[in-house]
C-alpha cells in the first residue's frame, strides 16, 4: 500500500499545505532556488517571529522540508536560536542508492 510517512512527515505534510494555501505563483520557485544554493554549504537557515516560532513558521519550515525532499534533499533538525530570531538545520543530499 505504498512506503509507511514517519510522524515527522505527516506533521509537516500538515502544516505545508496550510503553507501553500496562502502563497503566491512565484514562492515555489523562489524557495527552490534558494534551496539549492543553501545546499551547497550545507546549511539552511530561515529568520522567524522574534517572539519564537509560531505556526506561520512552522507551515513555512515545514514547506521548505518537503520541498527539499522532492529536490533530492534533506533537512535535519531545526535549531531555534532566540537571539538571532532564526532557525537553522544541516541540509544534505539525500542518498540516492537507498
């Protein structure tokens, strides 16, 4: 019956596709190109609410994970850094031969 989501997949199913109810036609492009040139460093970093990470930022964060998903991607554990009001997580290929 097709490949079993993981817990994390169907949250971020969820919260993505509040994401993309409310978007413009360019912001899928926009946020693949900027996923590709984050990938080549290695890290991905997104600023979010400055008073911590609401649920417009969890639908985004989520959007951007599953985006990256169907680039070839993947993106690790968001890191919240209160200071500096951003996100951040490893982004790495994902590995083709699994």
């Amino acid at each position: 019956y097709g490949n079993p989501i993981s817990e994390q997949e169907a949250i971020d199913r969820e919260y993505s596709s509040r994401f993309w109810a409310n978007q413009p036609p360019n912001t899928h492009q926009q946020m693949e190109e900027a996923i590709q040139r984050v990938a080549e460093q290695g890290n991905f970093g997104l600023a979010v609410d400055k008073s911590g990470i609401t649920e417009k930022d969890k639908e985004k964060l989520s959007a951007y994970r599953l985006l990256a998903k169907e680039l070839g991607y993947e993106i690790g554990k968001f890191y919240f850094h209160a200071n500096a009001h951003t996100v951040t997580a490893e982004i790495r290929m994902l590995d083709k031969t699994a």
